[in-house]
C-alpha cells in the first residue's frame, strides 16, 4: 500500500484545461485486432490509438489479449471469457474514475477493492426463450474503499460521481450503436 495518491491533482487539471481549450484532443479512439485461435478462443492485440485525429501506432501490438469459455459453456477453459473482460472493463474503468473523482474533490485513496458479478441467462443466447435478451441480465458491483479522513456524505458524493463519469459504466447502462458488417474474405 502506497500513500502517494492515485492521480496527480495537478496533472490531472492540466489535462482538463487542455481539453476544454482544445475539445477534439478529449475524441479517442481505441482499437483491437482478433483472430479466431480454434475452437471458442479468440486471440487479441491493441490496435492503434487515435486521438485528436491523430494516429498513434505504439500501443499496436504491444498487449495481447486471449478470450475461451470455461468447459461447462463449451469452451477449454485456456483463458478469460468475454464475460469476465467485460468486468475487468468496468473495474479498470472505475480505477480511473474513482482515483480522478478523488482527485478531483482532494480525497486520498489509498486502496480500492471491487467485487464484480455478471448475470447471464443462457435461455437467450441458445434462442430457447425469446423474451430473455442473450447479454447481461444484470452488472453488480461491490465496491471498498480506503479512503481516510472521508466523511460517509463524501463518500457517497464520490460513488456517485463514479456512476455519472465513467465511460465503461455509461457504456453498458445506455443503448450504444454498435455497428458490425462483413468485410471482404481476403
């Protein structure tokens, strides 16, 4: 355990003023390349980045990313679900946004422990029962905080604040175009 925060305060207004004098350097892209690797498991790398229009291409393979389902769901079992990535989105995004909400409102994080469960019923997905969406029936999580010196209305004040900022939460809560095409077989 560190007592150094997890954000610099000050680089963090820095980068808020950047953003709000230049609003395109705040428009990112985010980018993965996947490849089937036999049976359910799917192979993954970071693409390139981009941001304010420009393309960053270090990140482009430089972290890979393997996805299988356990044996029950018909998988091996040789890596991390989908379902699991997804949770480990939204735990990392509320890293980010609880350490900058912190931040923000002068708190001291000193520790954050999250505990994420992902309800999906597989009546939807396998078309046996229509009426039952094939995604997440439900997204609960538990969340610790070693915050000292917060009073229980700061607290509250900052989990909501994490509900409202962080992009991974407002993603799976709000409908979200999502748009897939088939491209050329090569």
């Amino acid at each position: 355990m560190s007592n150094q925060p997890y954000l610099d305060a000050q680089a963090l207004a820095d980068t808020i003023a950047a953003v709000s004098d230049n609003p395109n350097l705040g428009r990112v892209t985010f980018s993965l390349e996947s490849t089937s690797g036999g049976g359910l498991r799917m192979q993954s790398q970071t693409g390139t980045l981009h941001q304010a229009g420009q393309a960053d291409g270090s990140r482009r393979g430089r972290f890979s990313l393997q996805s299988d389902e356990p044996v029950s769901l018909l998988g091996t079992d040789s890596a991390v679900s989908p379902a699991e990535y997804v949770l480990q989105g939204l735990a990392g995004c509320y890293g980010v946004t609880l350490a900058a909400c912190a931040a923000k409102r002068g708190l001291t994080l000193r520790k954050i422990d999250l505990d994420l469960d992902f309800d999906v019923d597989l009546n939807g997905f396998l078309g046996i029962d229509r009426a039952v969406r094939p995604g997440a029936q439900e997204i609960r999580v538990q969340v610790r905080l070693d915050c000292p010196g917060a009073s229980a209305a700061q607290l509250q004040d900052l989990m909501a604040a994490l509900e409202q900022a962080s992009p991974i939460r407002d993603t799976l809560a709000n409908p979200v175009k999502v748009t897939t095409r088939l491209a050329a077989q090569a």
